[in-house]
C-alpha cells in the first residue's frame, strides 16, 4: 500500500478506536478536513475494504453543446450587440432571442 493511502487507513483506524477528529488531525499532522474526508470515505466499512487511492477530480463523461447550438450563440450575441436599442447581448438577451424564434 502507498505511504498515503496507509495513513489514510491509519488515521480512519484511530478514529474508530476513539480519536477525536482534531486529535487525530493534529496527530498525523493533517487538516481537520483531511481528517472528516477520509472517515466519512471510509463510512462503516470494514477497513479492508475501503478504496483509500484519490478519487478523479474531473467528471468521466463530459456534456459538450452541440458545436451548431455554440455557433448560433455567438452568431446571436454579435447581431445583438450591433443592433440592440438596449444594448443588451448578455445571456438573458441571448436566451430570449432564442426563445422568440431567433435558432
């Protein structure tokens, strides 16, 4: 097991033993936060059977916009910036001239 993921297992195992939360921060020389991640992580799992590598940080599947629906936007949002009375090419004046009939 790597040196992190065994302190991560270390620290879960004090807190059920009866550390508090902030003991076992200071004691392993860790955030308070660290600390709450990895034992909310851990739940009531058996200690064996809890994933301690890192989670990925970005999302697996990506919702792109249509590249067509992206041309539109801009498409929108120069036409509304040259000739809004208001001057108003933001996203609410976008989203309004889409909604009126301006896809």
């Amino acid at each position: 097991m790597v040196r992190a993921e065994a302190q991560r297992q270390d620290i879960v195992k004090a807190v059920r033993e009866g550390l508090g939360l902030r003991a076992a921060a200071r004691q392993f020389r860790v955030s308070l936060h660290t600390v709450q991640r990895w034992v909310a992580r851990a739940g009531t799992q058996p200690l064996d059977q809890v994933l301690w590598s890192d989670r990925l940080t970005r999302p697996e599947h990506i919702q792109r916009t249509a590249t067509a629906v992206e041309e539109r936007v801009l498409e929108l949002r120069k036409e509304l910036r040259d000739t809004s009375t208001l001057g108003e090419f933001g996203a609410e004046a976008i989203h309004a001239a889409l909604r009126e009939g301006g896809q």
